[in-house]
C-alpha cells in the first residue's frame, strides 16, 4: 500500500510539473502573439506615414514643375513693370529745406 502511495504522488507530481509547463508554454505564446500584434500596428502606422509623406512629395514636385513651366512660359514685361517706378519715388524722402550749416572750428 506504501508503495502505491508513492506511485501516485509521483505521478501526481509528474502531472503538476507536466501541467506548469504547458500553462507556461501558453502563456508564452499568448505573449508572444501580443508582441506580434504590436509589431504589426506599429508595421501599419509606419507604412500610412510613409503613404502620407509620399503624396505629399509628389504633389510638392508637380506643384515645382508647374511653377517652373509657368516661369518659363511667363513674358518677361510683366516681371519688369515695378523696376521703373523706384526711381520717382527715392526723391520724395528728402527734403532740400531741411541744411544744416557747419561751422568752421576755430583754433
């Protein structure tokens, strides 16, 4: 009857341990899944931000090249229209009453 005892508790033992290793074996993978997951939302986040930048970049190179075309196409007597009015108006800032009379140092 001894004998029997020790044959159970061992085996109970056995089971124990046997059953400790598997819910540790599944929690594991449970952590495992959970970084997966994380992985994969930080995977999407990163694949929408570089989507985002990539269309902001090609509307940043259409909108350069139509300048650049607009540019080139543009008549050049528009650009030139404001140079020649800087001249009549640098007159207005001084006055001519305004002398100032220096007089010599003397010795």
């Amino acid at each position: 009857m001894k004998s029997t005892k020790l044959t159970n508790n061992y085996i109970r033992r056995e089971r124990d341990i046997m059953m400790n290793q598997k819910l540790e074996e599944i929690m594991a993978t449970a952590r495992l899944n959970e970084l997966i997951r994380k992985k994969q939302k930080d995977d999407d986040k990163k694949n929408t931000i570089i989507w985002v930048l990539a269309i902001l970049g090609a509307i940043a190179a259409v909108a350069g090249i139509a300048f650049a075309v607009v540019k080139y196409f543009s008549p050049a007597y528009l650009e030139d229209d404001f140079d020649d009015f800087d001249d009549d108006y640098d007159d207005d800032f001084f006055d001519d009453d305004d002398v100032i009379e220096v007089k010599p140092e003397e010795k």
